[in-house]
C-alpha cells in the first residue's frame, strides 16, 4: 500500500503526528549556544541602568550650548570628572560641565554630551564650547537598549552568540535550554559493513550512519549510531525494540522493494498507529517511510546517501526543530538557475548545485550526476528546489536554494 | 596616530601579516564534522568498487532486449539470483536474465537492468520483459561517483555531513584536520563587572567576553575567557604579558581615547612590530586596533558589543580561518533594502536588519536605534552592507547581506 503525499503534505502530517515533549535542562551560559531556549527571558532591569555617554566629553545642559559657535563659544565650569565605573562626583548645575568618557554615567542635571573636539580647554577649569547640542545628544538613555519586562529572546530561540551577549547584559548566567532530542541511528542492508572494513565483493561501506547522525548534531540533535542491521525482519524489529532510550529513530537503508516492506512491517509491529506514509512524490527521496508508535517517530530514509539526505533535511530535521521546540529564522535564499532544468509536473526536485557569485547575484551551477551519487552532495553547497507545479525551469530563473 | 584605512585595506593587511601554522590533529571520523581538513584526500579506490543496480529488477545484456515491447515481449531465462552483500552467483549469458534488487552487484556479462514493473514471470524460470532498456540503464558504473585517486577534499575545506559520508564511503575513519586556533578573550574597563555580580552604579556587565567567545567558537576556534582587566596600561600590560598560550589576542573595550591609547601603547611594548594600524572607516566598529607581536595577532575591538561583533565579523573571523587553513564557501547572500538608507561615501557602513521573504524574494528591514545597542543584533538577522563609495541605498534596492 504506497500511498505517496506531496512534500508540503508529508511534512505536515509529519508535524502534526509528534508532540513536542520538551524537557528542560540548565546550562551554564556559555554553553547554550546553539541551544533552544526553553522559556522565554524577559529583562529583569533596564538596559542600560544609567544613562550613558557614547563619546568622550563633557556632560552639560544643551540648553546651556544654545548658540555656541567657534566664534562665539559658551563658557563652562568644569566640575570635576565622571570615573568610569563609578557614581558621577557631582550633579551638573546651570553653566557647569563634567569631564566623561564614552559609557560614563551621565551626572543629574546634564542631558547632553558635548564631545571633546569641539571644546577648547581654557585652563583654570573654564571650558569653550564651540558647538552646540541637542538634548540627548551623545547620550545612550536609561533603558534605551532594552527596558525592563521587555522580552528579550522568545522561547524556542536557537541561542546565537549575540543572545548569549544580551542575557550576559542581564545577569543571566544558567539558562534554561530545551534537552537535546535523543536520535538513534540505524542502517540496514546485507551489503553493508562498517567504515574501517575492507568491503568483499558486493559489500559497500556505511556511509549514512555517520552522514546522518552528522546531521542530526547540526540540528542540535544527540544522536548514536546503533550500527548496521541485518536485512530480515526479525533482526529489524528486534534492533527497533532496543530504542527505547530514544527520542526518535532513523533508520536507513533497504532500497529494494523487500526490505522496504520490512522496515514499513516492523513498524507497524511496534504498535499503534504505526505507519502513517509510505512514499513522497519527490526526487530524490522519493521511498521514504514514516510512523509513529506511542508518540515516537520513526523514519524510513533511502539507503542511497543522497536519497537520505534530502529526505533528512526536508523532514527529519523540521521535526528534530519542532522536538526542541526550536522556532527557526531561516530567510529562503534564493539563487539565479545557470541553466534549463526540466522536471516532471507533479513531483519536487531537489537538484545539487554549486553556488557563485557575479556581478553581485548569487548563481547556482546545476551539478550533473545521478541522484544516488554522493559525489554531487560534496561538490555541490546547496540544493535548488523545483516546485511540484513546475515542469522546469529556465535558465536566468530565480530558484529557491537550501544551503547544504 | 590614528591610520584609519578601508575594510578592504584593513582586511588585506590583516590576513597577510600572519602567517598560518597549521598545527595537525587526528581525531575519529564522527568528531571531524565543522573541523578544517588538515590535508586534501584522495579517493584510495573507485566508488563504487563495482558496478551496482539502481533497481530492483533482473541483470541482463542490453542488446538482448532490444525491440521488447508489451505486444512482443523478450523472453529470457532467469540463471539465479544476486543476493545483497555478495558476489553475484554466475554471469550473465545471451537470453540470461539474473534476479538482482537495487544496489546488488551487477554480474559478469549484464550491461543494464530491467526494471522489475517491466517484466513478468511466466513460471519455469521464464521471464517476458516488455520494455528495451539501453546498455547502462539502471546501473551506476564502477568509479562513477568517484573514481580512484581523484580528490575528494582538498585541504583546507570545513567538513560537512555530507564530506564525513564521503569519508566513511572510502574507508577513512581518522582524519587529520587543523588544530583550533586558540583564542584568548581580554576585556578591559573599570565600569565591566563579571555577569554574574549586580552592577553598582557607573558600572556595567561584561557582554564582550560572552559575546566573542561564542563568536570564536563558531568559527571553529578554542576561545579562553581570561577575564576583566582594569583599566591601567600596568594591568592590561601585565595580562597580555600572560597570553603566551594562545595563538590570538582579542582585547575589546576601551571605548574612549585615553584607554584605546593604552591598548595600542600596550601591545606597541610587547615586541615588533606592535601596532600595524588603529580605525578602519566603518561604522560600527571604526576604532579598530590590530597589531602583531612575533607573528601572533592582537585586535583591541570596540567595547560596545555590536561595534565589537562587527569588527569580529570582519576582521578575525577571516584571521582565525586563515590561521586554521580553513578555505571558505561562503555564497554572497543578498536581499533588498525595504527603505531608504544614507550613508557617508567613504565610509562602509553595516546596518542591522530583519530579514523576511515575500513573494519569493528576501527584504531586509532596517532595524533602528543606534549602533551601540546589543539589542539591534538581538533583534536582526544580518548585516546590510553599505559600500564605501556609497552615499546611501534606495528603497528595493538589492544589498549584500551578511547572515548574524
């Protein structure tokens, strides 16, 4: 029973089977980057808690500047000097000025900063202003970076490292991320042997366990390699029985029509509801199994490396976000097609390519190779989308790309 | 002597005043993933090492069912069967067919398979196939995706998943990549306060140290946070005296004249030739200071955090991957500008922005609000790049943006 939905279907169904059980873990700052952050943090306190100078100058009263020019400067009393780190020594009265370096504290009184260049020291603590300010001029305001209940990162944020900056701002030194999704791995095929063997005629090397669980690291997934199993179901069920420490399972490989069947009955063995879909109307791809049993997910990639890849990153990898209870900011890159590329109607495609750049416009070179090559994933840095409704596509196009 | 030169200048003169030490370490295939390739790798064999079946279906010689159609099918005799992981049990004679499923090895004597969906089995080990098929046709060759001593990765490259399954596929299971640069992280200022203190007045949290250790992680660098340094030429002189250990020196803060004069003066005292120049025309981040010491590099970056992430973004990031022989894919990414911006000719300015799609296309909205607020990169997603001989963009403009 192959029942084949669309990529937009699929990832829906797929989204919408698995719940997101988040569980919580705190981590010392510099450690969550990278993670998702699994409450929202709001500001305990305005941003700055003072205000600020953003130049070295003096503070005063711009009202007091009114009018200064080079030919007619305002005189002012310097009245001591703001030390960095450190309460202001004085208020700033009519007339009076204090000597303040970029991200001193702006003393009571003053509103405005006039920068140094523009004031001639005239000894005996008698300063020229040759140049008047606006009020808040030079200044950074009380809370004016961030105010205080302000949310500052959303739940859900991938923690980038000018979050991490902005809750050091805060005090914020353990963080609250979500845990890692607990991904176990599997490939399947009697050809396969493990990447530091000598494969026998007929036998190839494991490359997907290692391609994949790769992957499933940059998605901010935890995953283990649980190995190669062989091609029957008895072997299967009972490797698919052992994951129950897992979060999620991936298991790759049986490309034949028979292991297909395998892994789609084993699944379906595990318990309710079992598979859900079997079969997506893309290239490559197109062979992929999924099921749920006991709100666990379980993923049938193709063997092929290529094949498990695309199917990884159009589905595995929005659910692994969606586990986290990540929400990404991921902008749609797009890039100009170098050359025709045809497509059947009704099916996605996703075509390596190689990206460049002239004249200021991202190109994307179409990487010519069978699907199933690895080869074309190395050489290529992303993938450009053919939509399902397109028989193609022309060259000078403007296509999606998924940067690989 | 403030030498202020263009970004370009800046970073010329940056990346050609180190030298890159590639120090090399080995470590398991699952560990290199983000790691620079310490040396480029050849293929050591074909892939695949045989001709292999992309279909499930039955090995024969091509010519053999040339002229098959539904109406008059070619009749062939099935000699046995290829089983998965094993060499194939006899070859391929004229009128011969072998049962093969997709990635079994193609037997002697086959040059194409027919698709299973093609054929139907009379009985009696008699097999009708109903459709030609060309020499070649559902098989990938031997060597076709990679073939023997042709480079994979040249040296240098940033392992992706992708290039691990390439690596498992061939059998490399202990790869030599580049050691980390190791990067030690100096904040200067009397007002910094660790993040976990609660700051007094005049006084602020230490964002920088978070911020640019997060940062260097990122770029694939082993950041060490060595802490608050006061404000004193004594002091900061001391600590950069203590950094024998690392193969980079960023110190940021120092906003105001007087400290950024202690910084150049400071690393000026360690050896030659010391400061190499002070300001680059930007904004944020102008007051940039580089120097090298006996080969190791030392910035002074800005102490307001987004100046400082800017002038990281630019200029050590480019060092710290060069240091590591790190060869970068980096496509230009660009978006159009959602309003008008103005900008100093002269000056390269990168502006924070939002980035979104609409109808196919990426914007980037401007973010507002002044350069020294954290905030401002909380909130964007790249930088908008405002070229140096340019006085400013309009409205849809299209504008190189760099992703944050």
């Amino acid at each position: 029973m192959l029942t084949v939905l669309s990529v937009k279907d699929a990832k829906e169904r797929i989204l919408s089977a698995v719940t997101a059980q988040t569980h919580c873990t705190t981590v010392p700052l510099p450690d969550a980057t990278e993670r998702v952050l699994a409450r929202s943090v709001a500001a305990q306190h305005d941003l700055p808690t003072f205000p600020r100078s953003t130049m070295d100058g003096y503070a005063v009263r711009a009202k007091d500047t009114f009018g200064a020019s080079e030919s007619m400067p305002a005189l002012f009393d310097v009245a001591g000097e703001v030390m960095m780190g450190q309460a202001p020594p004085a208020a700033v009265a009519a007339g009076q000025a204090l000597r303040i370096a970029t991200g001193g504290m702006l003393p009571e009184g003053s509103d405005a900063v006039v920068m140094v260049e523009h004031t001639e020291d005239l000894g005996g603590a008698t300063l020229a202003v040759n140049r008047a300010v606006a009020p808040g001029e030079n200044t950074i305001a009380r809370g004016e970076d961030i105010k205080a209940g302000e949310t500052i990162l959303p739940a859900g944020h991938i923690l980038r490292p000018q979050d991490i900056g902005a809750l050091a701002a805060m005090g914020q030194v353990m963080i609250d991320v979500a845990q890692k999704p607990r991904v176990a791995i599997l490939s399947t095929g009697d050809e396969l042997v493990m990447p530091d063997m000598e494969p026998k005629e007929g036998q190839i090397r494991d490359i997907n366990s290692y391609l994949l669980s790769a992957w499933a690291q940059r998605c901010g997934a935890e995953p283990s390699r649980l190995g190669i199993i062989p091609d029957t179901a008895e072997e299967l069920l009972n490797a698919l029985q052992n994951t129950g420490d897992y979060d999620c399972v991936i298991l790759s490989g049986g490309s034949s029509a028979g292991t297909r069947d395998h892994t789609a009955s084993c699944i379906d063995q595990l318990g309710k509801p079992g598979v859900l879909f079997h079969g997506v109307s893309m290239r490559p791809g197109k062979p992929l199994i999924f099921g749920v049993v006991d709100g666990k997910p379980y993923f049938g990639l193709s063997g092929n490396p290529t094949s498990a890849m695309v199917g990884f990153l159009l589905f595995v990898r929005p659910l692994l976000l969606q586990m986290a209870g990540a929400v990404e900011r991921n902008p749609v890159i797009t890039a100009r097609a170098e050359r025709n590329l045809s497509s059947a109607s009704g099916r996605e495609d996703y075509i390596r390519a190689a990206l460049y750049e002239q004249e200021g416009q991202l190109w994307a070179r179409p990487i010519l190779g069978q699907a199933n090559l690895i080869s074309t994933v190395v050489r290529g840095d992303a993938l450009l989308r053919i939509p399902q409704n397109s028989e193609g596509i022309e060259a000078g196009d403007t296509v999606e790309v998924m940067l690989i």
